[in-house]
C-alpha cells in the first residue's frame, strides 16, 4: 500500500513538472453523427430484383467517453490530439423495399492531430478556437448480422454452412475544428468542440473470404464534444 501511494505521489509530481507547462487534459462525452452517403448495393439490387441505384448504406450515431491532449505552443498557437474510447455503429440498408435490413455493425478509433488557432479577445477565462488538422480511421471487429446472412440464405445466395463476414478499410482524411474553452479557475474549466471529419470507406461483403458485394460509404461525420477541462 505504502509503495502504491509512494508511486501515485510521484506521478502527480511528474506531472505537474515544468516540462508539462502548456500541457491541458479534456475529458467528456463524444458524438460521432454520421453524414454518410454511399454507392449502391448493386449486386443486392440485381439478386432481389430491386431497381438499379435503389439502394445505399446508412451508419448510426454513437456517443463514447472523449478524451483530448491540448499543449499550447504558445498564446495563439495549440496542438491537440482527439482521441475516444472505440465508437460502434450499425450498419443498415438505406431504400428500396429492403430499407433498414441490418448489414451489420463494426467499431473505430479515430485518433485525430490538430493544429488550433486561439483567437485573443482580451479575456483571460473566454478562449474560442478553430482548428485544421488529419484524421486516422481505423475499424475493427466488424461483423455481418444474422439478418442479413438469413436474407442470403432465403435469396439462395448462400447456405447455412457458409462463412459471411463483414469487412471495412481504414480511413485517412482531414479534419476542421472549430471550439470554445472556458476557465473557472486556474485549473479547471470548461470545453466544447465541433469538428468535421472526412471519413471514407470501403465496406465488403464476403463469402467464405470472397468478396460479393463492395460498396463505397462516405461516413464524414459531425464530431462534438463537451467536458470538463484541467490546465496543468
């Protein structure tokens, strides 16, 4: 017990050095709201006898824990990094007569870098922000639905002894930004961020490890964030 309070006591030390100076920590709830649009699903539509260009895909919103590491560079200048616990989305047929069938659902970490431009108004507590900077996508444990391996089966496409996956790319694009933090005291305060992402993937279907359907899903979400904020 005596070593772990010994190391927690170090650590606050640590990170209250000198070399931590500039150095701010927000923590809240994120949203990542979707504004997606997509290809159609064109080898669904040929197989059900949908029409041509009937359909697309539609991506859920999701609200994790955010997390975000701001070091001012100096009065007008700050870099920070955007960073949340995994977002899960579902993921679903948009149109046609199949509206709403459940494809599936996957996970991603966004980790995104940017550059802040803080605007001088005179006030020492009113801080207000934009940003520019590059977003990485990366998705994960994605998978199909049963809904949608049961539709293959009813559409003769597959059988129950096949193995259907569901499969995204990772996504590399830009960010905008644009925020306010307010200062309650010399350490703590208050922080709002918007950003817009430029999130574009390519989702597959496979069987047994062949693809069968690709599709092409601009995701490019609203991102905002509210939380509280420690300067240290």
């Amino acid at each position: 017990m005596k070593t772990a309070i010994s190391a927690l006591v170090l650590a606050i030390g640590t990170l209250s050095a000198p070399a931590f100076a500039g150095l701010s920590v927000n923590v809240g709830a994120i949203t990542v709201a979707p504004n997606d649009s997509s290809s159609s699903l064109n080898v669904v539509e040929q197989v059900a006898g949908l029409p041509a260009g009937s359909t697309a895909v539609s991506v859920n919103n999701n609200t994790q824990l955010g997390l975000t590491l701001d070091y001012a560079i100096n009065k007008n200048w700050t870099v920070e990094l955007i960073a949340a616990t995994p977002f899960s989305h579902d993921v679903e047929v948009k149109g046609s007569a199949i509206d709403g069938l459940d494809i599936g659902n996957t996970k991603h970490l966004p980790p995104t870098l940017v550059a802040q431009y803080h605007f001088d108004l005179g006030d020492s507590k009113f801080d207000p922000f934009v940003g520019v900077g590059l977003n990485y996508t990366k998705f994960f444990d994605s998978s199909a639905s049963g809904t949608l391996k049961s539709t293959l089966q009813a559409l003769k496409v597959t059988t129950s002894a096949d193995d259907v996956d569901l499969k995204l790319d990772d996504s590399f694009g830009l960010a905008l930004q644009a925020g306010v933090n307010y200062q309650i005291n010399s350490n703590w305060g208050a922080h709002l961020m918007v950003s817009k992402m430029d999130i574009d993937t390519t989702g597959e279907v496979k069987v047994n490890g062949n693809t069968i359907q690709k599709v092409e899903v601009q995701i490019d979400p609203l991102v905002v964030m509210v939380g509280v904020r420690w300067t240290m």
